[in-house]
C-alpha cells in the first residue's frame, strides 16, 4: 500500500520501495522523562522510563495502564510537545518534534478544552487555519467530517459549544483531529466521559479511520474499548511499559487459556477440584478448565466419564491487565 511507503525517510524511487519491508511509523528507545516538582523544584518524578515502542502503518495501538501510569506523558513527547529526559525516538521517519511530521498528525487531547462561545463549525475552521487549508477544501471537509463523526451539519453551524454535550464534544474533538487529512491519529482516553452509546459511536469511528488505512495510537484505561478496537497492546504501569503484543500474543498463552467443558459421568468431587464455574447435574456437568486439557482428559478416562464438549476461550483483557498489575504489585481500585 502507497501509505505504508510514503512513511520510508530515503525512498528514492517506486521499485526499491517494492523491495524494502515496512518501516515502523512510530519508534521510540529507551525514552525517559522526569518532573521537577515540589515548591523549591527539588524533588524529582519518574513519569516514564526505558520505554521503546513501535507501531506499524495502519495498525491501531492501544496504550493501556492505570491513572498516573505515563500514558500522557508518552503521547505528549511522541508529539513533540513535552522533550524526553533522555532516549530517541521517531515519528513517520522524523526525529520527534520535527514540524513536517505535524501536518501529517492529527491530536484528540484528554480534557480537550474547546472554545465555549464558537460553534462547533467554527472551531473546525479555526483549526483548519492552523495548518492553513485553503478555504475552498475546508468547505468541503468540515461537512464531511462531520458526517463522520455524526454530528448534525445544522447543530454545528448554530449552537455554541458551552451548550453542546460531552459526546458532541468528544466529536467536534474528533473532526478536530481529523481536519488535517492525518496518517496518523493519537487519541488520549476518547471515550472517557461518555455513555455506553456514546462509547459505542467512538468505536466505530476509530474503526473506520482503520478503514480509511489511518494508523491509530490511543491511550485508555478503558478495557474493553480496547480490546474490541486494537490489533496490538501495550500496557504500562509506573512509567515502564511491562507487556506489549497483539491481543492473541497476550491472551492466546498457554497459561492463559481457558477452556469451557462439558460432560457426563466422571468423579464429581475430582471435577470440582479440576474445574471452575462447575455445575454438576445428575450425570451431566460442565465447567471451566484452565491449563494441561490432555491431562484432564486422560483423568476423566480414568474416572469413567465421558468429554461431549471442548472450546477454547479466550482470557478477557481485563483479567490479564489485573494479572500484570498484580504480579509487579501495582494494585488498583478496579
Ligand atoms: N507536568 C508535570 N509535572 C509533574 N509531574 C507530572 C507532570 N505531568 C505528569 N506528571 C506525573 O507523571 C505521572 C504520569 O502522568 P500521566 O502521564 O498524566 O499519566 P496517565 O496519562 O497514564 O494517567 C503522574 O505521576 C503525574 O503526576
Ligand atoms: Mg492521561
């Protein structure tokens, strides 16, 4: 796809960049910063270390971690606005904060602030003036990306935003990000604050910028937002990212697997002890097994019973987040 080249710093020519295997568009190593705080300056704040990340074209990527973990603090330095401590990194094959990189990015803040006495329409053109889009395609685009974001054309050339819901705002937020036509999109905690429906919206509009081949980075804290969206995670805590793969590299181990089981016959005390979410009927039984199946099939053998149903599942994120967490003992509210 021409996307995934266009990022390629010293691409000379079409043929050799038929040749050479996608070059990640994010890059980060061994990035760390540290906070001066206190009254005097004099105490230092570990916010982020040793992180290396990379993200592929067209991939979305979701940065998981607890509040206070340095997911903001990631995305502000890929963004060039906060300079790392030490370590490097690169954005479409830029060094961080190079400014040709910005016009090819696009930025949904947390907390957005939005200018209560413009209209969402207004806000649009204001932000399309920042990266200098001639009139005659901000005529175009405004309407169109707020189809997108589903934001009725009308209410958003009429109404201030002090008067607009944290759903619309979330979205106006949205066709901020996505004024500038981006290839990339950092998108820090998007569905926070909104309703179950106005979650559901978010995710289909991040799905569709995959559609479109846009590559997403989003921070949450919000699981399962994650997981329906995100071909690769990462999580981090206390500033270090502990684990990082795609939802199957992390949930698809054999440690982790569960498997849902059903059955006749057998031992029922010895299911009991093998099983979890057991329930045994008269003959019949089903229940939860995690681990060695061969080895529980061979016991059942020699119990008399009988296996009439096996599937594998898969741990939910959200277990696997909490296992992390608590095996480096970081324990959270949730
Ligand atoms: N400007 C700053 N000055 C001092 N400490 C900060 C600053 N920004 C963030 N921190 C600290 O860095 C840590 C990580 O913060 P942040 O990146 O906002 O986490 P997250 O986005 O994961 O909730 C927190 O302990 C926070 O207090
Ligand atoms: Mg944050």
């Amino acid at each position: 796809m021409s996307s995934e080249h266009d990022v390629m710093p010293s691409m000379n020519n079409a043929q050799s960049s038929e040749q050479l295997a996608p070059q990640p568009i994010i890059q980060t190593f061994s990035l760390r910063k540290t906070y001066r705080t206190g009254f005097w300056l004099n105490k230092t704040v570990t916010s982020l270390q040793q992180c290396s990340v990379q993200v592929m074209p067209g991939e979305t990527f979701g940065l998981l971690g607890p509040n206070g973990a340095g997911k903001t603090t990631l995305l502000k330095i890929l963004l060039g606005i906060a300079k790392p401590s030490a370590g490097r990194g690169f954005l479409l094959g830029k060094p961080l904060g190079d400014r040709s990189a910005k016009e090819q990015i696009g930025y949904l803040p947390e907390n957005a602030y939005f200018y209560d006495y413009l209209t969402g329409w207004e806000f649009l053109k204001y932000a399309a003036g920042i990266f200098q889009i001639p009139a005659k395609v901000q005529k175009r685009r405004i309407p169109e990306l707020l189809d997108m974001v589903g934001l009725d054309r009308k209410t958003a050339k009429k109404k201030q935003m002090r008067r607009y819901s944290k759903g619309m705002l979330q979205r106006v937020g949205m066709a901020q990000a996505l004024i500038n036509d981006p290839k990339l999109v950092f998108l820090d905690e998007p569905m926070s604050g909104l309703d179950p429906m106005g979650r559901y919206q978010m995710r289909e509009i991040i799905l569709s910028l995959k559609e479109q081949g846009k590559t997403v980075f989003f921070n949450s804290h919000v699981l399962s937002d994650v997981e329906i969206i995100c071909d690769r995670v990462a999580i981090l805590a206390q500033g270090e990212l502990i684990c990082e793969g795609t939802l199957d590299q992390l949930l698809g181990g054999t440690e982790t697997q569960t498997y849902q089981v059903r059955g006749r016959g057998g031992h029922p005390p010895t299911l009991s002890e093998q099983l979890t979410d057991v329930d045994i009927q008269a003959e019949q039984w089903h229940g939860q097994l995690q681990g060695d199946p061969q080895k529980f099939l061979t016991q059942l053998n020699q119990m008399g019973g009988t296996l009439t149903e096996m599937k594998m599942t898969r741990q939910s994120l959200e277990d696997f987040f909490i296992q992390q967490l608590r095996q480096r003992g970081i324990h959270t509210s949730r």
